[in-house]
C-alpha cells in the first residue's frame, strides 16, 4: 500500500526537482530528514499503565509504515506539467521562508489556504469549503498557538453534555467556586479559564483562541436565564488561582449538547484549542450521540483524551466501566485513561477530596513532568499535523478543479470572442449595411442634385465638367445619409456583441460550474450600460478618419473632398467601405456609384487604397470594442482570484510541515 506519507514525500521530492530545474535552491534536495523523537514509553508512566488516546491512525507503526524518515523515495518520473511549473514558480515567494521552521511552514500553509479562493459551484465545493474552514481552525485554534510556544502551559479543555457536572469536577480539582454550577441551563456562559497565576501571561496574550477577549475577575458570573437566541459569547473569564499547578490550565467549556448553537459551536471551538480533551459523562449519558461525534472527531484530530465517567452508582459501577471501555476500544479510543466518580452527595457544592484525586492528581502531574506533558503536547501537536494532510489534499484537489473549470470557462470567453471577431468583420463589410434605411437614404443623396447625373452613361467626363464649371454643382446634405450609415454600423455591432454573450451563456450552461457564476454575475454576459455610447463614439471617430483621409488627397483648394464636401465625401467612402468589392460592379448600385464618384474625385489608382484604409480603420475599431468586451468578461473571471498551480503549492507546503515534523 501506498501510504499517504510516502505520497506526501514523493510530491515534495517531485515539487524540489521541479523547482531545482527551474535554477531555484537545490541544497535542500540532499539534506537528511530531521528526527523528532517520541518516547513511545513515557506516556506509559504517567497514568501507571493507562497511555493517552492516540488515533490508531497517528502511529506510525500502527500504519505499518516502514520507518518513512530513513527512506528516501524515489522522485516520480516524467516532464514536470504546467501546475507543475506554476507551483516551482509560486515557490520563489515561498522561497522566503525558512524551510526547516515548522512554525514558519505552517504559517505560509496557513495564508496560503486562508487565501485560496473556490468562488466556483462545482460538485463537492461545499465539502472542500467545509474543510478549508476546519483545516483553517485546526492551524489558528491549535497548531500555530502551540508552535509559537512549545513550552506554553498545557491546556485542558473539559467538555461534555449538559449536567454531566463538568463545572462542579472543575469547582472541586481547583477546590474553589471557579466556575458555575447548577441546574439553570446553561450556567456556563463567558467559558472559564483557570490557571496558575504564574501563567497569567500565556493566556492573556490573544496567542490562543485569539477571538475570544479576556475577561479577567474572580467571581463567577451571575447564572443567567436561558436564551437560545443569545449572541455568540466573545470572552473568555480568566482565572487565576493558586489552587491549580502551575503549567497546566483548565477550561470549563459549554455544553456540547446545549440548547443555544452559539454556546455547542463556542464548545467545539475550545475543543479544537485544547492539548487534552476531558471528557464528562455519566452512568446515564455515556452512550449518548453527541459526545461520541465528539469523541469521533477526536480521533480524527489526534487529540489527547481523558474520560472522565461521573456520578456513577455503585451497584451499577462495574457494568457501566466495563461497558464504556468497549465502547472508548471500539472507536479508537482504548488507550485514554479513564476516570469513575462514584455518585455521592456533594461537600459545600464539591466532591469529596478523596474522589477526585485520581483525576487531579493525573493532571498535576501532567503539568509536573516535563516529559509527560511532553507526551501529550506532542501526542496532541503529531495527531493535529497526520489529520492536516486529509484536508489539504481534499482543499488541494478542489484548488485544482476550480482552475481546470475556470480554465474551460476562459476558453469558452475567448473562443467566442475568436469567432466574433471574423463575424463582425464579416458583417461589417458584407454589404448588409447598405439596405433599408441607409439604400434609401442613399437614393436620396444620389437622387436629388446634377452631381452624380453626370455619372450616367454617355455624359462628358464628370472630373472635367467639375473642373470647367464656375459655381459648384447643387449637393443634397449628406447628413441623414451619415446618421443612417452610423445607425447601421452600430446594429450590426450591437447584435454581434449580443450573440457572442449568448454564445457564451450557451457554453457556460453546458459547464458545471457556468449557470451559478451566470446566476451570480448577469453583467457578464449582458451588454454593459454606456456600451452604447461608446460604439456611438467609436463610429464618429472612423467617419473623422475617413473625413481626414478625404481631405488628404490633392484637391481643388476646398480639401480633397471636392464639390461633395467633407461630409459627402465621407458619406461616399462610408458607403463603398461598408460595400464588399463583388458588388460594386452592378450600373446603378451604391457600390457602383459610389466607386464613380471616387474616382472622378482622386482617380482611379487611389480608390482601391482610400476604401481599404477605411475599411481596415473600421474593422479595427470595431475590434476594439469588442476586445474591450472580451477583456470584461475575462476580468470578471480574474476576479474570481483562481490561480493555477495553487493546489500543487498546498500539497507542496503541506509536505514541506510534513517533513519538519
Ligand atoms: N449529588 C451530586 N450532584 C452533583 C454532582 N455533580 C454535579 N452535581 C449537580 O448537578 C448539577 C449539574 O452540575 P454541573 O457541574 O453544573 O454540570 P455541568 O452542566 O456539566 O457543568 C448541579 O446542580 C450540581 O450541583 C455529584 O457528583 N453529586
Ligand atoms: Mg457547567
């Protein structure tokens, strides 16, 4: 079997070759592994006999793994690919940090994660975002606190169902009214943090649960009514008090089965903070759901637990021992020391000095013993670092498949703008333009003043009976001729720009993740507002360049526009540019006429270049304007913020904490 580890080793040897071939550092490549040592027997000392819980799953040995950290794994052959070359190049950022910290790699896996973008509706995206959440919290809330500081107290974090009597197990370890307790649920609002004072400062910094303030004053809050609307709780009671060793701090979490979502999510968010979990329950409870999808996820996480079974009676003490340590095997948990706590009447609201010294006196010497506190420090830190890897290769995956979507999405953007490309200009010369409203407009110009009767067959040269004439012939305005042509011209533009969005509304619909970004962003494929105004433009500015090239020709003083004007020249040249040069050779069409009037005006050598210069001038503007639509739509994508390779730099990174582990 391919392990996971060996997997994580083969990308990172994969990722360094890579990265080595495009002349990055390569002295990494024969570095040897370092070597954390657990000593898989302390933790037999500290519980005479009973270990801490350890995940079959966060042994090495256990996996049947042979001894990874002395092996080298041969590099994957094959020519590295394109995620691979984009990954190599995110690495030079990467670069930057030292490597063999795992404090720093975790870091820059965290920012990496935190900013990895899955905007996309494809299958499985909730799940991947689902877990990027977690994989989030279980570096903020566990991983990175405990790496900023290894040798910060250890932190016990007591959880369990409501009236288990966690907050009296905690009132008597510390032998103090710490927290409260009683039957007005739920009791336990701000969660309390009892330690040492000597730790005040490892817990006063925001290095752990930084999104909880610090509230620090000794008594405890005033039991309030339920309210299972009640805001999310914001602060986390400090307490200092002698009473607890120093080096180990206890929290007394909300119900994991409260009736207020926001005290069960606060309850799984101190979880995920905790070195070890303590877990409550008692003879009636113990076999309830929820604590055992916590206790699953405990397993899953690698964290260090303690059963705590409480208020047990005693005729019934060994069947329910018996019982529960089935079920703690059953699910993983067989080495997590338990605890029993007979059912007895409570001291002055505590529970008898004599009952809860196994238990305080394990913990005490947790915080005691370096090298116990050690195990389970480490026990915890390893289990969190094994369970990383599931996730980032979930994240990782989803990275991937939101770029290769993204990918097929750009295409679809850019092959339908390929294609209207060669329409419009299609459409724009094709001759379409001059029908309707421009052919009539047209006959109009054509048809009222002597200029253009000189065209007809049999007349004397047109050009000499210009030149011989004393007053100029009698013109109609070019002006409705223009706006028609310029109306034309902006409906041809407008409807190739609303099929290319339709285009690419059919292509998008037919990719998984097309219909929620279309639902999600309709300005994409719709016509932006002052399009509009812009085409408007764009087509005054090509009749100013045909206006300039008419009066760049040699004339008769009045520019080269001649007895037309500027505007009927231009109108002219409009007309013959929008004309394909098949359909110029009919007597009597605009192109034929068109083509007359020019060369009577330039001769005939100049025509051919004059219309190909405005032909070619309002192919390009038009282009323009669509490029500028392609741009938008390819914008609009970018700042959907996938990046290519990114899921490869995860898996890179994520092997990178893997190896500094
Ligand atoms: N008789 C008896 N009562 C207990 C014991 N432990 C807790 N209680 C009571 O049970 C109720 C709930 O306990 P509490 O510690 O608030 O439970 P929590 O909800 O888990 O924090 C309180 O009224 C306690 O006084 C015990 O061992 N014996
Ligand atoms: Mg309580």
């Amino acid at each position: 079997m391919h392990s996971v580890h060996e997997e994580y080793r083969a990308r990172l040897w994969h990722y360094r070759l890579v990265k080595a071939g495009l002349g990055l550092r390569q002295e990494r490549l024969h570095r040897g592994p370092e070597e954390v040592k657990v000593d898989p027997h302390a933790d037999a000392a500290v519980n005479g006999g009973s270990a801490i819980s350890a995940p079959a799953a966060a042994t090495p040995e256990q996996n049947g793994r042979p001894t990874p950290r002395a092996r080298r794994v041969a590099a994957p052959s094959g020519v590295p690919t394109a995620a691979d070359l984009a990954a190599a190049h995110a690495a030079v950022e990467w670069d930057q940090y030292e490597e063999r910290d795992l404090l720093g790699a975790a870091d820059s896996l965290r920012s990496d994660v935190a900013s990895l973008a899955l905007p996309l509706q494809l299958p499985d995206v909730e799940y991947a975002r689902a877990e990027r959440e977690e994989l989030l919290g279980q570096l903020d809330d566990y991983l990175l606190p405990r790496l900023r500081r290894l040798d910060a107290p250890l932190l016990a974090v007591v959880g369990g169902s409501t009236g288990a009597g966690k907050s009296t197990l905690v009132n008597s370890i510390a032998r103090r009214e710490v927290t409260r307790s009683g039957v007005l649920r739920p009791t336990t609002r701000s969660p309390v943090l009892v330690h040492h004072p000597y730790d005040s400062g490892a817990f006063l910094s925001q290095r752990v649960l930084p999104g909880l303030t610090r509230v620090t004053s000794e008594a405890p809050e005033p039991a309030q009514p339920i309210d299972v609307d009640a805001p999310p709780v914001t602060a986390l009671r400090l307490v200092p008090h002698d009473g607890i060793t120093a080096g180990l701090a206890i929290i007394d979490a909300p119900d994991i089965d409260s009736v207020v979502e926001a005290n069960r999510d606060l309850a799984v968010q101190l979880l995920s903070a905790a070195d070890l979990w303590v877990f409550v329950t008692t003879a009636t409870r113990y076999s309830d759901n929820v604590p055992w999808q916590m206790l699953r996820q405990a397993v899953e996480r690698g964290v260090a637990v303690a059963v705590v079974l409480d208020r047990v009676p005693l005729e019934v003490m060994q069947e329910v021992r018996t019982h529960l340590a089935t079920l703690l095997r059953d699910r993983g948990l067989g080495t997590s020391p338990m605890f029993t706590i007979p059912e007895t009447t409570l001291e002055d609201g505590y529970l008898p000095v004599g009952l809860v010294a196994p238990l305080a006196g394990w913990l005490r010497r947790l915080a005691l013993d370096a090298r116990s506190r050690d195990v389970v420090v480490r026990r915890t830190l390893i289990g969190v670092l094994d369970s990383l890897h599931e996730r980032v290769r979930v994240v990782a995956a989803a990275a991937d498949a939101q770029s290769a979507a993204e990918a097929h999405l750009r295409a679809d953007v850019d092959n339908c703008y390929d294609a209207a490309h060669e329409e419009l200009r299609r459409t724009l010369l094709g001759g379409g333009v001059v029908r309707g409203e421009v052919q009539a407009r047209w006959n109009e110009f054509v048809g009222s003043g002597d200029v253009f009767r000189s065209l007809e067959p049999g007349s004397t040269s047109w050009r000499e009976r210009l030149r011989t004439r004393v007053r100029p012939p009698r013109v109609a305005p070019a002006q409705p001729l223009l706006d028609a042509l310029q109306q034309g011209l902006e409906g041809v533009v407008l409807s190739r720009l609303h099929s290319t969005s339709q285009g690419i509304t059919g292509q998008w619909a037919g990719r998984t993740a097309g219909p929620g970004l279309l639902a999600a962003t309709p300005e994409l494929t719709t016509v932006p507002p002052g399009f509009g105004e812009r085409l408007a433009r764009t087509l005054r500015e090509w009749r100013a360049t045909l206006a300039d090239l008419v009066q760049e020709q040699p004339g008769d003083g009045r520019g080269g526009a001649g007895p037309l004007g500027v505007d009927g020249a231009v109108a002219v040249l409009g007309v013959l540019a929008v004309t394909p040069p098949t359909a110029v050779s009919e007597p009597g069409s605009p192109g034929f006429v068109a083509t007359g009037v020019l060369t009577a005006l330039y001769g005939a050598d100049v025509v051919e270049p004059l219309v190909g210069a405005a032909r070619a001038d309002l192919v390009q503007r038009a282009g323009e304007l669509l490029e500028s639509e392609r741009e938008r739509a390819l914008g609009a994508l970018d700042a959907l913020g996938i990046r290519p390779g990114r899921g490869e730099m995860l898996l890179a990174k994520a092997a990178i904490v893997e190896e500094a582990r």
